[in-house]
C-alpha cells in the first residue's frame, strides 16, 4: 500500500488505517485473540496506522495494541485523550494531561507517544491558546511526539487546523457527512495539516449489511446511542436516521459495478479525496481487516472503477437525501 506524509512530522502513514474502538469491546464481545489477529491481517495488507484511545475499553485497546507492538511491529499509533472526566474545560489541565498520557505510554509499553489527539474535546478547549501550550511542553519533555485533536463539528476542525503545531484533525467524513468538503479539507491541505476520517462506513451502516430488521447488541452504540444518549449522536450512523440511511445506502450500492462492493466502493472514495492522508475503518475479525485494506487497490490505474462516477452518485445522493438534516449540523 502507498504511504502519505503525517502531516510536517516527516512520517508517513498508509492512505487505509484501523480504527479501533471495537478492540476495546465497546461494539459488542472480541476476544483478545480475535482482536490481535485483526491487528496482524492489517499490517500483513500494508496498513501502518492504528487509532485507539484511552477509553477504548478503559484501556483495552491501547493495552492489545502494546502487546502487539512489542513483538517489533513498526505502526505508527494515533491514540487519544480527554474522554476519562466530564466535558468540563477545566478538566483540560496540565496535570490531567500528563496523567492521560503517561498511563497511555504503559498501556502501549511506549517512552513516547506516536501521536495523541484531544478526543472531541469542547469547543473552547479547542479555542484556548493554554490548550496547546501544554501539549507543547509534552512533545517538548519526550512524551508525544506530535499531536492533533478529533472533532465534532467543521468549525473546530478549523479552529485546529490554525494552529501551528497541529499534526492532525481527526473528523467524521463519510458519503453521509459531505460537509468537511467544504472548507475542512482545502483548509488542511494548505497548512500541510493531515486528515484522518473516521466513522467511514457511517458504523457499519455503508456496509450495505444492515436491514430494518437488523439488531444491534445492548452494549452497542447503535442501540444506546441512536438519538445522542451517551455521548454526540453524530458518532452513530454519522447522525443518519436509520431508515433513511438504509435508503440511500441501497441507491451508492446499486450505482457499483460488478464486483465491487460498497464498503470498498467507499474507503477508495474518501481516500481520494484531496486533503484525506487517511481512513481508519474498524474491523472485528480478519476478513474485516481484509477487506479493508484491499479497497486501496480501487485507487490504481486499470483497477476499472470510475472514481468520477461514484463520486457524482455520492453527491447527488447526499443532496438529494441527506443535505437539509446533516449539512447544517456538525
């Protein structure tokens, strides 16, 4: 798989990553094995970049992912703070920081941290000049090496992307959250700010498996979460009403040619997109992984999908279906 700069770091990072919430058992039950053998079938297809947090399974996932690195693994870890207390700026402090990240460098057995994203921390968080003096000091000391902060909303995105020294932002960016395009992906290609989109697949839902009939497991945010119970509700289906998203998943899945399926059909095209350095789909299991990995090869010549045509049925889908209820929001 090609590798792109991680912004001015001067790493590189492959175009598909592994997102890796699920690892922490918060989707549902993955064993430790099942989750270390996902990791493996990523690095085996090219992928060299795994995002996690702390709170993935309080821990869990930072914890498989440390063990897995210790077997000499060279990946590039974006992992991410901030979610442990409240959602109170004041819970942003200098020695809530070092905290979060020293028990991030034990659970991944790291001195210094590849890259630490604040985790949709608020608004004014992000907006405060003390915010990134403190993360400063942490690459300063050896600690992190670089960081970014994942966002909700486009108007953070850009209030990140000014900062100087922000390797990334991390935001949701999927055919049903086509709003980024406008400002946040132009914004970070001219200052060298890199991409990464999450929730790609809109939790599962572009994977074109789901039906009305489909059930989700009780400890599942697409149970608990659909209308913003515990925490964004763009963090569940991208926002989507359900039905309404299983309509326009069925429209993107029958514009595909033979051959080609939509989850794919849709990691190729998020990653084409100008200012995107990375996808981070999560997987469950090895086909997952698999899979994942595999749609980079729609982006070479001669693979015989017409990038263009997708891109014209994802956009006249999302203006058609979704504009009026997501365009406005986040």
């Amino acid at each position: 798989m090609q590798q792109r700069p991680l912004g001015r770091t001067g790493r590189t990072v492959s175009p598909i990553g592994l997102g890796t919430w699920q690892l922490g058992a918060d989707w549902g039950d993955v064993s430790e094995a099942d989750a270390r053998a996902v990791l493996a079938a990523s690095v085996e297809n090219g992928v060299t970049l795994f995002d996690t947090a702390d709170v993935y399974g309080d821990g869990r996932s930072e914890s498989i992912i440390g063990a897995f690195l210790a077997e000499g693994h060279d990946v590039v870890v974006a992992t991410k703070m901030g979610r442990r207390l409240a959602q109170e700026p004041e819970n942003y402090s200098p020695a809530n920081f070092r905290a979060w990240t020293d028990r991030s460098r034990r659970n991944l057995g790291v001195d210094t941290l590849d890259l630490v994203q604040l985790h949709c921390p608020p608004t004014a968080v992000i907006e405060a000049d003390a915010t990134y003096d403190e993360l400063d000091a942490l690459v300063a000391d050896g600690t992190i090496a670089a960081y970014g902060v994942s966002v909700e909303t486009t108007a953070q995105a850009l209030a990140a992307i000014a900062r100087p020294n922000v390797t990334n932002v991390q935001i949701i960016l999927n055919p049903f959250r086509l709003k980024p395009l406008d400002e946040v992906l132009p914004a970070a290609l001219a200052a060298e700010v890199a991409i990464f989109a999450r929730v790609p697949l809109a939790s599962g839902l572009l994977s074109g498996k789901y039906t009305a009939a489909t059930t989700f497991a009780e400890n599942d945010h697409r149970t608990y979460n659909r209308q913003g119970e515990a925490f964004d509700r763009g963090e569940t289906f991208s926002g989507v009403d359900y039905a309404t998203g299983l309509e326009a998943v069925a429209e993107l899945a029958a514009a595909l040619p033979s051959g080609v399926s939509l989850p794919a059909a849709t990691l190729a095209w998020i990653t084409s997109l100008p200012g995107v350095t990375s996808v981070i789909p999560g997987a469950r299991n090895i086909a997952q992984a698999r899979s994942n990995a595999d749609a980079a090869a729609l982006l070479e010549p001669g693979s015989g999908f017409d990038l263009a045509a997708f891109d014209g049925v994802v956009r006249e889908v999302y203006d058609r279906r979704l504009r009026e209820s997501i365009h406005p929001q986040w």
